[in-house]
C-alpha cells in the first residue's frame, strides 16, 4: 500500500474519530515518586506527574495523565461512577474516544450547582459517557436536599433507586478529595453553610468526597447531613475494586492521606509536589 493511500485512510480515520494523534513522554510521569507512594501508603497504583509553573498547567498535566489511566480502566461491562469536581472534569475531558457499547457510567452525587456547569456531577457523566462510547446514568435530584424525609422519599423513586444499586456493582469510581475550605467545590455552591462547615472541622473533619466527611484517621463523621445528602457512601466507596482519587496542593495534604488511610483511594493521581508532601508527613508522623 503506498503511502498516500495510507495517509489518505488516516485522516479520514482521524475524521471520524477513530483515531487520534498525540505527542506523549515519559516526562508526563514521575514514576520514582509513584513508586514510593505506593510502598508507603499501601495504594495499588499511582499517577504522578511534575509539577507545573502554575496550577493550571498542572491541573492540564495531571488531567492528560489520569485520562490515560481511566482509559485502561475500560473493559465491556465496566460500570463507571464519577464525582463532581474542576479537576476531575479536566480530566475527564482529555479521555480518548471508545467504541464500546457496554460500559455504564453513573453519577457518585446528585448535582452540586444551581446551574449546570462543566464541573457539575452530570456533566461529567455525560462527558465521559460519551467519550468511552457507553450510557450515561444521573442521579436527577439535588447532592443536599433540605430535610431528612425529603431525602429518604428520594432515595425511594425508581430513578434514584437505579442508580444508587448501580453504585454496588461499578468497577471504577472517579473522584475528587475535598478539603475542609470554602473555596472547595463542597462549600462554594452554598449547599453547606458556614456554621455546618465550622462544626465539621471542630468535630475533627479534614476531608471529603461526594459530600461525606471523615477526620484525619480516615474515620467516617456522622451528622444530621447524612440523611439529606444524595450520594455514595463512603462504605460503598470502599467497596468499589477501583477507587481513583484525582487531587493536588498543599490544602489537600490532610484530605488525601486521610482518604488513603480509611481505604477510600485505592489509585491516586496528584503532582509530584503533593505527592513528596504526603512522604514527608508520613515521614514526621512516625
């Protein structure tokens, strides 16, 4: 076959979809660091990429990185949840096109923000449901509703119910790791007040994923939020056979070691400053 038949064929595939071109290095990876994160705290696998001049562009190096791994992750009958979250929408976005027809993917928290927004929980389940070629399943309510009962009927309809038995049996879950500030994703869309957010962290909260908080032995806290907040548990959580935390910085030190330490994260995916932070605390704390 010559080669401007093979040419001609690629850029119609590349028109179509089927294939895509991208420059990718070893670079994009620190697997030194990725090693000793995973001997250290116990993880089964680890992404790590350097640390960029800005937090943008390390945001759009770890986003290109863990859409990678997510990629591997997709096997037919795979069921996906995700989460809401800048980062996790970034990465979501870099994930390359599939074909397949049997992967589900789910939404972890009902939606976050009054109005839809490229980082809201649906979003990103409509994104990558797209991108891997699969079905898209939402939790059409809010991520807190107002009072227990209001919550406890919702979990009852047939729409929730779906998708909250779906979460048993997902292979993958996609997540981002709250810190205790009010401007995480958690506090800025307003479904917690500040007094809420004051008690937590009295009570000794240091991290949350889909609105479950839990303290810095990665003990779960209860609280009156529970019965009115719309997501996983972080018991389900741990139940999922891959559980991909995608998270970097200095404020989400304690949050990350702490959804490590209480078996939510299972596969991390951060920077290689966090991730030499997260040596050195566990280096002073023993």
């Amino acid at each position: 076959m010559s080669a401007a038949t093979v040419s001609r064929y690629l850029q119609k595939a590349s028109a179509l979809g089927f294939v895509e071109t991208r420059v990718v290095s070893s670079a994009y990876r620190d697997f030194e660091t990725e090693a000793k994160l995973v001997n250290v705290f116990g993880l089964t696998d680890a992404c790590i990429v350097p640390t960029m001049t800005t937090p943008f562009e390390t945001e759009q190096r770890l986003a290109q990185s863990a859409a990678r791994v997510i990629r591997g992750f997709a096997t037919p009958g795979s069921i996906f949840g995700v989460s809401n979250g800048r980062t996790v929408a970034a990465t979501v976005a870099e994930v390359q096109r599939g074909r397949s027809t049997d992967i589900d993917v789910i939404t972890l928290i009902g939606g976050v923000a009054r109005a839809e927004t490229a980082s809201g929980t649906s979003e990103v389940c409509r994104v990558l449901a797209e991108k891997l070629g699969g079905k898209a399943w939402m939790l059409p309510v809010p991520a807190v509703v107002q009072d227990a009962l209001i919550g406890q009927a919702i979990v009852r309809s047939d729409a929730v119910a779906m998708v909250l038995e779906m979460m048993q049996r997902q292979s993958v879950a996609i997540f981002g790791i709250g810190a205790m500030l009010a401007g995480s994703s958690t506090f800025q869309h307003g479904l917690f007040d500040e007094a809420h957010m004051a008690d937590l962290v009295e009570r000794g909260a240091v991290g949350s994923i889909c609105a479950r908080f839990f303290n810095a032995q990665g003990n779960i806290l209860q609280s009156d939020l529970d019965d009115r907040t719309i997501s996983i548990s972080l018991n389900q959580l741990r139940q999922t056979p891959i559980r991909l935390g995608i998270a970097f910085g200095r404020d989400k030190i304690a949050a990350i070691s702490a959804g490590i330490a209480g078996g939510y994260i299972s596969h991390l995916a951060t920077d290689s400053e966090t991730a030499e932070q997260l040596l050195a605390s566990r280096r002073q704390a023993h």
